[in-house]
C-alpha cells in the first residue's frame, strides 16, 4: 500500500510503498473493530458511581404527620423517593464495566481500523520529527502544512522530553507512542501522522500479532 512521506519540515512529500501494511475485502473486521473500541471506552469507566436507597438515607424513621386529618397527602417517611433529600430507585450502585476481548480480535480490529484509514488517505508518514528548538510554534508548523486542520494525532517510536512539551500546547493536536497505538486511537482522529520508525514498529506489531 502506497502512502504519502513528507520531509521533516513538511513541505515537500512523495508516495512510497510500504508492504506490511495489511489489506481486507468486504466487511471483514469491522464488527471486531466496533467491539474493541466499545472495550476500550468500557475499559475507561471507573464504575464508582453511587446513589443511595431510601433504607440508606439517614434519618425518615418518623412519620411526618398523623395518617388522617391533616388534608395533607399520607407520607410514612421523609426519606420516600418522592421526597426531595430521599432515596433513589434503581440509581446506579458501584460495578465493574470492564470488558474481555481476546487476543486475535484485538488483532484483526487494529489491523482493519489501520487498513480503512490508510486506503482513505488519512494517513501521513514522516521522515522523523525534529524540534531542535523544543518550539511549540515550529511543530504546529510542521503539523499545519501535512493536516491544516481537524482533529490530529501523531505517532512516533518513543517521544522525546522536548518533542513533548512543543506539542502539549496544541489543543487539535495529541501523541502517541508506536507501540501504545490502539484500535480507539486510529478510528477518533481526522488525519494520523506516523514517523518511519513507528510506522516500522507498527509493522512489527502486525507481523507479530500483538495489537
């Protein structure tokens, strides 16, 4: 599969083939695609949320008022769920979101999400990223002439503390590691920029089937 290569500085590029790039017919991944990444957020969720039943509430173990008389609608508790301040029916309790997914559907799913993005043009490669400045100005630069616009994300082998704090600072802009690259990564940005070198290691992964 042929994708673009841009010059450190981005501005000039060429089309160069990179075989280890894997390729699909049909719809064959996208349902592990939609379960990885259903997964991964799943996976995010604390489950802490909590909400207290009309028997945790304190306090209510007195009637409000007398059963008759009063004009008043009959009320057994101040804790009743109809009350403002009582319990809660059916809220949320503490539970646990997380979800398996085994191994080689990991695999197919990062495959297919890199193939479908690839063979839309919506990934870039670059020679390697040089901040000899650590400028945040000079990398948004670099980053305006390959994506001007949307959602980026740029992957490179590891990232140096210099490279770090010139991209931090970019709201439009996030980084991510070669060999930390997930399903969720590849399918949430408009346009992924990719180092040789991560994209190498990408490749590594495939082969080696650990996505």
């Amino acid at each position: 599969m042929k994708l673009k290569v841009f010059t450190p500085d981005g501005t000039s590029s060429r089309e160069e083939d990179f075989a280890g790039l894997p390729t699909f017919e049909g719809d064959k991944g996208l349902q592990a695609v939609k379960e990885v990444i259903v997964a991964i957020n799943a996976n995010k969720r604390l489950g802490t949320h909590s909400t207290k039943t009309r028997g945790e509430v304190r306090g209510g173990g007195k009637k409000p008022w007398r059963q008759k008389g009063t004009g008043r609608a009959r009320a057994g508790s101040i804790r009743s769920p109809l009350w403002v301040g009582g319990g809660v029916v059916f809220g949320p309790k503490p539970r646990d979101y997380s979800k398996k997914i085994n191994a080689k559907v990991k695999a197919l799913a990062f495959s297919r999400a890199l193939f479908d993005r690839a063979s839309a043009g919506e990934i870039d490669v670059i020679e390697r990223f040089e901040v000899p400045n650590a400028k945040t100005k000079e990398i948004n630069l670099v980053i305006g002439r390959i994506a001007p616009a949307g959602k980026v994300l740029v992957v490179d082998d590891t990232f140096s503390p210099e490279a770090a704090r010139a991209t931090r600072n970019l709201n439009r802009v996030s980084t991510q590691e070669a060999s930390k690259l997930n399903t969720l990564d590849l399918a949430q940005y408009k346009k992924i920029i990719v180092s040789t070198k991560a994209l190498e290691k990408i490749i590594s992964r495939l082969s080696g089937g650990n996505s």
